[in-house]
C-alpha cells in the first residue's frame, strides 16, 4: 500500500510538472509570436535612411560629372569646321 500511495504522488507530482511545462510553452510561443507580428519600424526606418543617402550619392555624383563635362567643353577650342574625314581605300 505504501508503494502505491508513493507511486500516486509521483504521478501527480508528474502531472503538475507536465501542465506548467505545457504553459510556459504556450507563454513563450505568445511572446516570440508577438515578437514576431511587431512592425520593425525601426530597421525599415534605418534601411529607408540609408537607400536616400545612397540615392543623394548617386545624383551628387551625377551632377558633379555633368559640371565637369560642361566645363571640359567650355575651355577647349572649338573647332571651326569639323575634322577632315579620311578616305579608306580598300582594295
């Protein structure tokens, strides 16, 4: 009789055990869900920032280029006529 009464604790001490194992499973599952579901503002606010730096990059280099051919055809001569051709005599 002792053993069973020792075998029923066990088995109830086995059933508690199981239950608050199952909850905090369902507790950390709603945390990582929640975790999970939340809007990342703040990388895609980070992730924005950088694209429009990039992108004010691109037309500042842009920009730069064209001021430089504009100013590589300010300062050399202009031709008066354009260049003589030459004849390719093939044959």
């Amino acid at each position: 009789m002792q053993t069973d009464n020792e075998f029923a604790r066990l088995l109830q001490w086995m059933m508690v055990v199981s239950l608050a194992s199952a909850g905090a499973v369902v507790f950390a599952s709603a945390v990582s869900w929640i975790s999970v579901m939340r809007p990342p503002t703040g990388e895609i606010e980070r992730s924005l920032d950088v694209v429009h730096e990039h992108a004010l990059k691109v037309f500042e280099t842009i920009e730069r280029s064209l001021s430089e051919i504009r100013r590589d055809r300010q300062a050399s001569p202009t031709p008066a006529s354009p260049p003589a051709r030459r004849r390719c005599i093939c044959g």
